[in-house]
C-alpha cells in the first residue's frame, strides 16, 4: 500500500512514517515545514534506509495537491496536517480555523477529483470535552471544546462524516489519540516544540536536560489520588502502528469509523515526573503552581473497540515512554536543528 501523510515531517507523522515503512508500506510525505524540518525525514531514511518522496508543500492548496495526487496516486492518505497549540488557538482562531479546515476540505475534493477514497483523520480526545467522565468511549457525545483547536477538530471530523455519507465509495478512519509522548527507540526522531513547551512531556525534557530550570505543575488540588490531573500518555510508537491498522482497514472498509488511541492507563503529572527522574538518573525539579485556565481534571481512553476491531492495543508503558524520550532529548538537547 502506499500512503500519503500529510504533515509527515512532523512529530507523529515522521514516526508513522517508520512504521508504515516497516509494516512494508511506501511512503509519501508532504509537508510545508511549518512546525518541522526536512531533517525529521532524512533521519526516518537513516531508521529505514528507505528513500522517501518529500514534498514542501501547503496541503490547502488544491492545485499542488490534485498534481501530487495525480502523480504518486496514493492508496490512502493519513491527515496529520494541522496546527496544534491550544493556547495559540485562542490567540489566533481565524488561522486555526482556516488551516485546519481547509486543509481537509482541499483533500475532499482533491480525493474525489483523483479517485482516492481511502483517508485517516489525526482527531483528539479534546472533542470528548469536559462533561464526560472517563474512560471515554467512541459513541459519548462529542463534548463542548474548551478553546478553538478543539472546536477545529470537532468540525474536521464532521465534515468527514458528511463525505462518507454522501459518497459510498469514500471509507475515513477517525483518531482520537490522548497525549503521544515518548520517542522513536533509536532517539534519532522524536518531539522538538518550538519556543518554550505548553505539553507536559517535552518540557520535563528540557527541565531534565538543563533547558529549563524547573516543572510548573499545573495543581496539586484536585480530586485525585495525588492531587495533580490524570492523563493516558501513549507510546509515539505505539500510536504510530495504531496508524498503520488504521490505514490497512481504511482500504478494506467503507463508511466512517472512530477509534480511540490510548493506553486506557491514567498517570496523574507527578507519577510522569517521578518515571522521567528514575529513567534520566536525576531528580527532575518542579515547583507547584496554580491550575491552568482549561484542564480537565481527569482524561483516558477506553481502547477496547481499537483492540476488538483493529487488533492493536499499546504495548509500552511509562518506563520505555521515559526511557526514550530521554533518549532522543539528552542526544538531541536543541532538537533537530543543532
Ligand atoms: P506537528 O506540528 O509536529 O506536526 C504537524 C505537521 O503539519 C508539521 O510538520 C507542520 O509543519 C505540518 N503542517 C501544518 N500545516 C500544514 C499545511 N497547511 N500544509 C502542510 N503541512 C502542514 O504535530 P503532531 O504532534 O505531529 O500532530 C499531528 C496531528 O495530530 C495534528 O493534526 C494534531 O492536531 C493532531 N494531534 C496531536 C496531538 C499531540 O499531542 N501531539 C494530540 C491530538 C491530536
Ligand atoms: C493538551 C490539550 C489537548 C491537546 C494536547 C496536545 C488542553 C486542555 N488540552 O492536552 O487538546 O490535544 O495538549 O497538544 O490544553 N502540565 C503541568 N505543567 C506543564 C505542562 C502541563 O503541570 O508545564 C500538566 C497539565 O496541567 C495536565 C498534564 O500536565 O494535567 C498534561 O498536559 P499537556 O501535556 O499540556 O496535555 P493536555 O492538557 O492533556
């Protein structure tokens, strides 16, 4: 099969481009650089020691995209364009909300004009909002997002429900992942935010690598065993082979279908600190802040319809998360760049 990823260069596409290599699926990568750097890919061909085909190119626009789809003529497409900071979104809704969408409405009608049916949509476990109470399951109603990213999310996997229902032919698998962490075991890819991090995962990183002097924890009042929010981090590597299931039912279904991508396990913000300090071999420090305006307190996944229907469930826990995110960060303190 080959595959299309949008956004490839990406923290999650570069992985699931490994792993759809070693699924032994080609690869075709398009990507604007927007929040990444071809270098992501040249080091995916390093892990493979495969040739990828790299496009630089705005998956919004309809007149590229209908050529590259023309020519590599891809089996499936795996949409992981999109930007992605949540307090950014609030700042600036309008480029939310015109990125993200019309990126996905480009592709439609790019897929259609091509005859591409097959597509995997990046969604998030942020559409489940803040009334539900965990573990989430699929068919919960879609909460109320808490801030225009999500609102964007919500929308995208709409849209996509829409397409499926008017065309017959058109088969899209919705992703909701709960929070992708860690990195690739060989620490050659792995998550570079730019500027200081707003996710939990690369800024213990950087506190640990010597970037930053210490951790903010959002709270340690709320209702939970150890004061501080629960979340189900996953594996990188784990939602990237949760990609490749995906894609492979993707070109034998037809229809929407949505899956969570999560462990089902929730970690509360210290027991991350505690599992990053014992696998870097030094306290990392933090301090305890106030909450921070938005957080839920609780969130994880029930993944048994991924399990029962896609036959993947995540296979690494928080020790081989740490140990490899330590990995990539202590080998790479300033990220691709340096
Ligand atoms: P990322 O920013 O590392 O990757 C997104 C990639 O898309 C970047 O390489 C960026 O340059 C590219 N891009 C953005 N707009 C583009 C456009 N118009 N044309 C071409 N390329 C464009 O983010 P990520 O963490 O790899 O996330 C991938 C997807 O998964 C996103 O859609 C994100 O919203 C979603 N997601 C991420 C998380 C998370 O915690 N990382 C959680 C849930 C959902
Ligand atoms: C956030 C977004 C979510 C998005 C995801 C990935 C919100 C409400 N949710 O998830 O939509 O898909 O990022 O981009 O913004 N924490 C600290 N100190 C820090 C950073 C985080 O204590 O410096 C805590 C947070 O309060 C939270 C946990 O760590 O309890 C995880 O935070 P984070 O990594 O930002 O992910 P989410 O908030 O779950």
């Amino acid at each position: 099969m080959k595959t299309l990823l949008t956004g490839g260069a990406g923290y999650i596409g570069s992985h699931t481009a490994v792993a759809m290599i070693e699924a032994g699926h080609d690869v075709v990568v398009v990507d604007n650089y927007y929040n990444s750097s071809p270098e992501a890919i040249r080091r995916v061909e390093e892990i493979t020691g495969k040739k990828i085909a790299l496009y630089e190119a705005d998956a919004a626009d309809a007149e590229v995209m209908r050529k590259i789809l023309h020519d590599e003529k891809p089996d499936c497409i795996i949409h992981f364009a999109g930007l992605k900071a949540v307090g950014e979104s609030v700042a600036k809704p309008v480029e939310y909300y015109r990125n993200n969408i019309d990126t996905t409405l480009t592709l439609l009608e790019c897929m259609r004009e091509e005859g591409v049916t097959n597509f995997v949509f990046s969604s998030s476990a942020t559409v489940y909002g803040e009334d539900n109470v965990p573990p989430f399951t699929e068919e919960m109603p879609k909460g109320v997002c808490t801030n225009p990213y999500g609102w964007t999310k919500w929308m995208q996997e709409q849209i996509l429900r829409d397409a499926t229902v008017a065309n017959d032919e058109l088969s899209v698998v919705l992703l909701r992942y709960f929070n992708p962490v860690g990195a690739h075991e060989s620490g050659k890819i792995g998550e570079d935010p730019q500027g200081i991090p707003n996710n939990l995962m690369p800024y213990i990183s950087q506190v640990a690598v010597g970037r930053r002097d210490h951790l903010t924890v959002f709270g340690d009042d709320y209702d939970t065993p150890d004061g501080t929010c629960r979340r189900d981090y996953i594996h990188v590597m784990d939602l990237a082979e949760g990609h490749v299931k995906a894609a492979e039912y993707a070109v034998s279904h037809k229809g929407t279908e949505v899956f969570n991508l999560g462990t089902g396990n929730p970690y509360s913000v210290l027991d991350m600190v505690n599992a990053f300090s014992k696998a870097c071999g030094h306290q990392v420090k933090y301090e305890i802040g106030p909450r921070r305006a938005g957080d839920v307190q609780d969130s994880w996944a029930n993944a048994d319809k991924a399990k029962a229907v896609l036959g993947w469930e995540a296979q690494r826990g928080i020790d081989e998360i740490c140990r490899d995110a330590w990995n990539w960060q202590s080998h790479n303190p300033q990220g691709y760049d340096k």
